[in-house]
C-alpha cells in the first residue's frame, strides 16, 4: 500500500505538476484547491501526508493548518510557499507544520521532505504504540475501592509537574505508582531515573547523585554523569528516602530546591529540571518526631501524598492479580498457562500477606513452576498460605463464636472442595453433592466464592 499525498494549493499548474512528479514517484496523489476542500477531503480520505500552500484566497494556508492540527494532531503537514518569511515558518512550526519548502521547488528537496516526514511519522506511531504497551505493563491491576481510589489520585496527579511524595509497606507497589505516574506524564519520553536510597552508602552518595570529574577522588578515572544530571527534563525517583542519612538529606535538600549543583571536584554549576517523585516504607512525621528526617525535607517532597493500599485491604483484587501473573510467567516461560481452583484463590484471600504484591506474585510463580498439572489446586498450596479448612480439620469448630457461623464455614468449604473435584463445572458439583444447579448457585454467590 503506497502512501497517500494530499497537494493543497490554489494554482491548478502547481497541482497538476506535482501530481505528476509524486505519482511517478510511487505515491498515491490527491488535491485541493483551498483550505476548505482540503479538510473535506482529510476527513473523508485520511491521507498520510499533506503538502500545504501557504498564500490562498478564503482560508490561508496557516488557517488550514491550525484546523487540520487540531482534528488530525499526528497527520504530518508540510508548508510550500513563494512568499517565504522566517516569521511565517516560525509560526508553522509552532503550529505543528513538520517542515517549510520554498518555491520555486525543488523536486529533490520534495521528495526528500515527504519521505522524511513519512519517516517521522511511523516513529512517532511506533513511540506511541511503545508508550501505550509499557503503560500497560506498568498498570495498576485490581478493581477495589482502595485501587479505585488510588488510579483516580495518579489520573489527576500525574499530568502535573507537581512532587510527589509516596507511601505504602514493602511490597505494596510503590515503584509500579511512580512509574505509572512518569508514563502518564508530559515527561514520559524523557527517562525515569531510579535511585535506591537505601543501597547507596554515605561516601558514595555525591558521586551517584551529582557526579565527578576525572582526578576527582581515588579510582575516578574518567567524568562520571550523576543521576540528577542523567534525569534532566525527566524525573527522578528516590526510593525509600527515609533511609538516608541526616547528612545526604541535608545535600538533597539544596538541589531539591536550586535544581543547581556541582559535581564531585569540578567548579561548573550544572542546571536540571528534573520532576521529583520519592517513596518509603516509613511513616516519616514518627521518623521526624525521632530526628531521624528533616522536616523542611519531608514538605519538600510531600507536595501531593499518594498512600498505596496493603494487599490484605484488597482481597478482591486477588484472583485478576494471579491470572495476570500466570499469564506473565507463561509468556516469559513459553508455556501454556496454567489455572486455580476457587480452593486456591479462597486460601490466599485469607492470607495477610505481609509482603504483598510482591509476596503474592513470588508464591504464584513458585506454584506456576512446581505444580506438574495444569491446573494449580489447594493442596498445591504450602500449609502457611491455606485458610483454615473444615473439611480437611485445619481449624477447630469450637474456635467459631457460635453454631450458625460454624456451620457456614463447613458449607463453604465442603462446596469449595467439591467444586475443587469437579474441576469446577457446577452442574457435576451439584450432582455429586445432590442439590439444584440453581441452588448451588446462589451457594456460591451468597459465600463469596469466586470461580
């Protein structure tokens, strides 16, 4: 499929000649003779690339091109005109015009330009379908509340330019909520520069920051670029900063607030523009009553807080959580994928999961690789991470605080065992255990039981 060329322009000699010339060289050719009929034809034809005269009666050309940028952001336009300025290509550019030809044109310099163009475009297509990917990667999974409510926060935070300040125990998700936030960013073509606070020792801290010159230190061979520089026009991450040092907070501090420094044993003052986001695992207002953080840091960083809920507050998000990490291992692995049963899903929602997502995610890889059926079942479970089960005497009835919640708790998981064996088909479960489909249904709706 050739590319498809629109030609704008008000002298029908023009249109026809670069008809010719385009035609011949492999591109299919339509025109316009005014603004107004090319946006008729860009919305009916949706052509690859538009050749815009500037100087037409009615609409102009940097009229048109306002209007085509406007309903067509990423169609590439490229201006022509005889009565060239620097002031009029400056205001295409900034229009979005990808490039500007004077006449007389040069057919060299056209088919050069278009091609280029075309060139830019798939990039920029590419870019987005890669940005679009690696924001699915990065995505939040779970539909809770509390994950509802946490993607509502990242919507309208990431967008800014604002600093972000991010809390949540280990495990919880807090780099995958700094990520997200840089995805969806303005600066998400500019890199996410991470810096783990807590691995990095004292005497080192300068050098990974701001860098150093060549001679600066024993074993500074060569310049090294620090990771504020790196960052530059991107953002930076500073994980877990409750566990630096009073005296790397204090040198955090002044960049956080100049975005000027120097590297290790140079003189040059560097400038960066860097978005701050950081994260810890800590409730750093205790670790400021302690004197173990700066305050005027701590309101620094803390310009919007985002708090990531423990996965025990959102047991409802398990079972996408284990389908989409099966799925992740099966692709990495080349396997197929391998499935629960309600018994297993039943067992880790009763977990409380001390390292969360990260917990989880490690136990169902080590279930993916050991389980030698294709379907992962409870007794594939290690004892630590099964529910107490009446069927199997794992808890004790005379625990329960009364009959009625004793005998529920038998009801669901003898029907979860048994679903379990009937690889659960709920018609063969209600013939085995002798009640209605329907019934059964409403069995499993009424205990929770996710199948």
């Amino acid at each position: 499929m050739f590319p498809t060329i629109l030609v704008v322009d008000d002298e029908a000699t023009i249109l026809q000649s670069l008809s010719g010339i385009l035609s011949d060289e492999g591109f299919e050719v339509l025109t316009a003779l005014n603004g107004y009929e090319a946006l008729k034809i860009i919305e009916q034809e949706s052509p690859d690339l538009v050749l815009l005269d500037i100087w037409m009666p009615g609409m102009d050309g940097i009229e048109t091109l306002r209007e085509i940028k406007d309903a067509n952001p990423f169609l590439q336009v490229v201006i022509i005109s005889g009565h060239g300025t620097i002031e009029t290509a400056v205001k295409a550019t900034k229009l979005g015009a990808y490039d500007f030809i004077e006449k007389p044109l040069s057919i060299d310099k056209v088919t050069v330009t278009i091609n280029n163009a075309l060139n830019f475009r798939r990039l920029e297509e590419e870019n987005r379908f890669l940005r679009k990917k690696t924001l699915e990667k990065h995505s939040i999974t779970g539909n809770s509340p509390p994950i509802q409510a946490l993607k509502k926060q990242i919507a309208v935070a990431a967008p800014t330019n604002a600093w972000i300040l991010i809390t949540g125990e280990n495990g919880s998700g807090k780099e995958l909520v700094a990520r997200t936030i840089h995805q969806m960013s303005d600066r998400a073509d500019k890199p996410m520069i991470d810096v783990n606070c807590a691995a990095i020792p004292d005497e080192l801290i300068e050098s990974e920051l701001f860098g150093h010159e060549k001679g600066a230190f024993t074993g500074a061979t060569s310049k090294k670029r620090g990771k504020f520089e790196v960052a530059d026009k991107g953002t930076i991450f500073l994980d877990e900063i409750g566990d630096m040092s009073l005296k790397t907070q204090a040198k955090i501090l002044r960049i956080l607030q100049e975005q000027k420094f120097e590297r290790v044993g140079g003189t040059r003052t560097l400038t960066v523009d860097v978005r701050v986001l950081a994260a810890s695992n800590k409730d750093l207002e205790k670790e400021i009553e302690t004197g173990s953080f700066r305050e005027d840091l701590y309101y620094r960083l803390n310009v919007i807080p985002i708090k990531v809920p423990p996965l025990r507050n959102r047991p409802e998000d398990i079972p996408l959580l284990v389908e989409t990490f099966l799925k992740e291992f099966s692709q990495e692995d080349h396997r197929s994928q391998k499935t629960v049963t309600p018994l297993v899903i039943e067992h880790l929602k009763a977990c409380r999961w001390p390292g969360n997502v990260r917990e989880l995610k490690n136990l169902v890889e080590r279930l993916a690789i050991m389980t030698q059926s294709e379907v992962i079942d409870g007794e594939d479970v290690p004892p630590s991470y099964r529910q107490r089960d009446a069927v199997t005497q794992d808890f004790n009835l005379f625990d329960m605080g009364a009959l009625k919640e004793a005998k529920k708790e038998f009801e669901k998981a003898y029907i979860l065992r048994k679903l379990s064996e009937n690889g659960n088909n709920i018609s063969q479960t209600a013939d085995a255990i002798g009640i209605e489909r329907s019934h059964l249904y409403k069995k499993i709706k009424s205990f929770g039981i996710s199948l």
